[in-house]
C-alpha cells in the first residue's frame, strides 16, 4: 500500500542524446524502490514477533512503524533538496548505503531502543533516496513515451512490490526470524549502489539556494513531540503534566517553524503551496488518510494473529486483497477523472472507505476471514485506490513550475506525518479501551482476547471518523473541477506513499 510522489526538483536541461544506459539505471532505481516498499510491508507482518523478542511494551510497539514514518515525512523535503544540490546519483548512492546499513542494525536489534533507532535511520536515508530516485528517472527518461513507459514500471513495482512484501515478511518470519525482515535490505541495498554507480548519470538542479535547516529542525523536533505526547498519553493519561508539557512544545515549535518558513529566503516549505484552497484541501485529506490508515494495518496484523492465531505467512496471504484492490480502485479513478473531476472521486473513494472501516468495527473473537474482514478490506482498498488518483492531481493544481516538487512531495510528507500521528494516537486508544475492558471483567483467557479486539475496534471507529471528515474536506474545500486536472499517466502510476509505507507503498 505504497508508491509515492516525491520531491521532484527544478531539472536540468535534458541531454540531446538519450542515455544508452538509461533502461539500466531504470532497473537500478526500480530494484531500490522495491527495497523500500518490500521494507515496509515485512515489518507490518514481522511486528508481533519482534514484539515479543524485544519485549516491546503495547504502548510503544506502534514505534517500529511511526520512527521510520516520521523520519522519512518530516526530513523528505530537505532530502530532495540535499540531492538537488549534491548530486542526486551521488545522495541516491548514500541513501542506499545507510538504509542498508541501517536496515542491518535493526536486524541486529538487541532492545526496543535499538530496533527504533535503526528504523528512524532508515526512514532519515529514505527522505534522502526516493526523491533522488524519482529525479534520475526524470532526467533520465526524457521522450515522453519513454518516460510514461518508466513511471509506469516504477508505479508497478511500488503498487506490485508490496503485495510481495507482506508475503515475503511473513515467509521470512516463519521459516527464519523477524530479524531477516531488516536484513534483506543489506544484500539488495549494496547490489543496487554498485550499479547505480556503473550506470546512472549524475545531474543536479540548476538553481541553488539555502537547505532552510533551522526550518527542518524545528519541524522534526515539532512533530516528534506532537507524536511522543499521543504515545505518553496511553500511559500517563491526557492531563498529565508530561503529556501536556510534550503537546504544548510541539505546539510552539510548529509556531516557531511556521514563522521561519514565512521569512526563509530559501524555505522548506513555501506557506503559498498549501494555503491555495485545492491544494490545501488535498494536503490535509491525505493528511487524515494517512491517520486513518497505518494503524489500521497494525490492529489488523494483531487481528489476524493474536485473534484468529494465522501464521505470520498466512497474516501476509491476508493482506493480499489490499493490494489488488488498490490497483483496481486507482485504475477506475485514472478513466473517471477526466470525467468527474477530483471533488467527486475523492467523496466517493473516501466514504467506500471509511464504510469498509465501519464494517471492521463489527469483529469479534470468533469472526471468519470470507465472512466479515475480506469484504471490508475490497470496501476500504477500493475506495483508497479511488482516493490516491484524483489526490494526487489535484495537489499539483495551479501550482507554479517552481513548486512543483514542494506541492507534490507533500502528498507524500502528510501521508508519512499523518502515518506517524495516527499510529501513536489510535494505539493508544486501543490501549486504554483494552485496559478500561479488563477493569470491569473476570480476568479469563476469553476475556483477554475481547478486551484486546474491543481496542481494535475502537481504533477502526476512529479511522472511519477521520476518513469521512476526509471526505467533508473533499467536498467543501476543494473546488477543483475536471477541466483543471487531467488523469496523467505518471500520475496515476505514482500513487502516494501510504500504499509504500503500509504496503498495499503503502497498499504504502
């Protein structure tokens, strides 16, 4: 459930001669694109035997996915802006070079603080490598039939890697370790740097400016403790004076960053790009999917096996559905945009969704796969597949050039942040609602397991709020009629990361 729209910055006048190699470094680009998406859904169907291997606490598992989200959504604005100036091939090849590395440490983890580290690495050499990787492809496709054919190849292997993830995570958790989930990121990342380097071209942006680092620390640090202060609420309670403090210094480094964006000569993030109704409007509903939709994969991952007690291969089989919905909502989107515009598909997708998320609410300890969670998940993944298309476009709507890579990678950056935030915040709701269950019931093995599928529950009744107010904000901000958005094929083929990142790719 990931592809993604990236950072795509000012290019380079394209070379007269095509690149001979050009269908090599379009192999090298999709093999480090499937590490990322293959990254992603293996620690989905990994995470309940790290669990219990680290002893991560129930308050604090939903740090596996959220360190690497936050990461990754919070530093890919200044990571396409390192590579724009760097060099992309060069910052392409590092960022392979560190997730490898990184991925590595957290195969090696020893503790819960270890294991999310490493993974808030891997997501900080992430915001570095995928716009690198989307620049390359650019600079390096320059004949539109061509380049139409790599996107397409590219939004193949984001949408199709996926799906091998959450089996591949699985297969590697049954018959080796969790740990290998991370450690198969090492061989793919070191093979795809030795390539790169042999035949990609190097390019960089002609226009060169400041990093806006005082913006990227106070939005890093800002969203950090926005996060940090939902997972403290789980365990300290909502008035208690940390969980306060944290929300009120997120708050004020949010303001702090704001207003530097406001004076930057060179800003992270320019205030025109959101503040235009449509784009605003797609930002922040791809802001709430995000929320709604991360943890949902992980009550579902402890759904499947904590409840219905499915191997972590079978967990992966599970998920399948997800993928292919997916694929056949974005392709229904791709023909009706032009005729519907993105308002109505966006309603649409996003009420089939949170519909299918309603259904969810319905599980209980004795509910089948075929009878309750395999129609939720056609609802929810078709009405997300019909939700990404006409997101996406309508987030580059009357942008200027110069912005193009800031308007399109922040579909990308919400999904992550929002990723990270709903994660934290559903997961703590699930928490205090398990809690809360077993506190006025007999402490029995049954009784265990319905607190634990009330929490579940009550985490899926939240997403399905925060995907219908999506849908309000679809109807009544956005404006964009199917006159100004057109149904582009590297549009349709880079749907956003949540299909990557909860990899259905993120399906983020």
């Amino acid at each position: 459930m990931s592809t993604t729209i990236d950072t795509i910055p000012t290019l380079t006048a394209p070379v007269e001669t095509p690149d001979p190699k050009r269908y090599w470094s379009l192999a090298v680009i999709a093999l480090a694109q499937l590490m990322i998406v293959l990254d992603a859904s293996v620690v989905i169907v990994a995470l309940p035997s790290a669990q219990h291997a680290l002893h991560i606490s129930v308050a604090n598992r939903q740090w596996v996915m959220s360190s690497y989200t936050l990461a990754f959504g919070s530093l890919l604005l200044l990571g396409g802006r390192i590579a724009d100036y760097l060099g992309r091939r060069r910052m392409f090849i590092v960022g392979l070079l560190g997730f490898g590395a990184a991925s590595a440490l957290g195969g090696l983890a020893q503790n819960e603080a270890m294991l999310f580290g490493a993974r808030a690495l891997q997501g900080a050499f992430a915001a570095v490598m995928a716009p690198a990787a989307l620049s390359l492809l650019t600079v390096t496709f320059t004949e539109t039939r061509e380049r139409a054919r790599a996107f397409g190849v590219y939004g193949a292997i984001a949408g199709g890697g996926a799906a091998i993830g959450l089996v591949l995570g699985g297969t590697l958790t049954q018959l080796a370790s969790w740990r290998w989930t991370l450690l198969i990121n090492v061989p793919i990342a070191a093979v795809a740097a030795v390539a790169a380097r042999r035949v990609v071209r190097e390019s960089r942006g002609e226009s060169r400016g400041g990093y806006d680092l005082p913006g990227a620390v106070t939005v890093t640090g800002g969203l950090f403790l926005l996060v940090y202060g939902f997972t403290m609420a789980g365990t300290h309670g909502w008035g208690a004076p940390l969980t306060v403090a944290l929300l009120v210094g997120s708050v004020i480094l949010l303001g702090v960053f704001a207003s530097i964006e406001l004076r930057s000569p060179h800003p992270l993030l320019p205030l025109r790009v959101v503040l235009d109704r449509n784009r605003g409007g797609s930002y922040l509903a791809s802001l709430l999917v995000g929320m709604a939709m991360l943890g949902t994969f992980l009550f579902l991952t402890y759904y499947f096996q904590g409840t219905l007690h499915y191997s972590a291969l079978k967990t992966g089989f599970a998920f399948l559905p997800f993928s292919a919905g997916i694929i056949m909502g974005a392709g229904l989107a791709s023909r009706l945009l032009p005729r519907l515009g993105p308002r109505a598909l966006m309603m649409t997708g996003l009420t089939l969704a949170a519909g299918g998320l309603v259904w969810f609410t319905r599980l209980g300890v004795d509910s089948t796969y075929l009878g309750l969670v395999l129609p939720a998940e056609v609802m929810v993944s078709l009405g997300m597949g019909m939700t990404f298309v006409p997101m996406s476009s309508t987030a580059l709507v009357g942008v200027d050039p110069k912005d193009a890579g800031v308007a399109s990678a922040l579909v990308n950056t919400t999904q992550q942040v929002g990723g990270s935030l709903g994660t934290a915040l559903l997961n703590t709701l699930a928490a205090t609602a398990a809690t809360t269950f077993l506190a006025t019931h007999a402490r029995t093995a049954l009784a265990a397991q319905t607190a634990a599928v009330h929490g579940y529950t009550t985490a899926f009744t939240v997403s399905a709020v925060l995907l219908a107010a999506a849908a309000v904000v679809a109807g009544v901000v956005i404006r964009a009629s199917r006159h100004h958005v057109q149904a582009d094929p590297a549009t349709v083929t880079e749907l956003p990361a949540l299909s990557r990142t909860l990899d259905l790719e993120s399906v983020s």
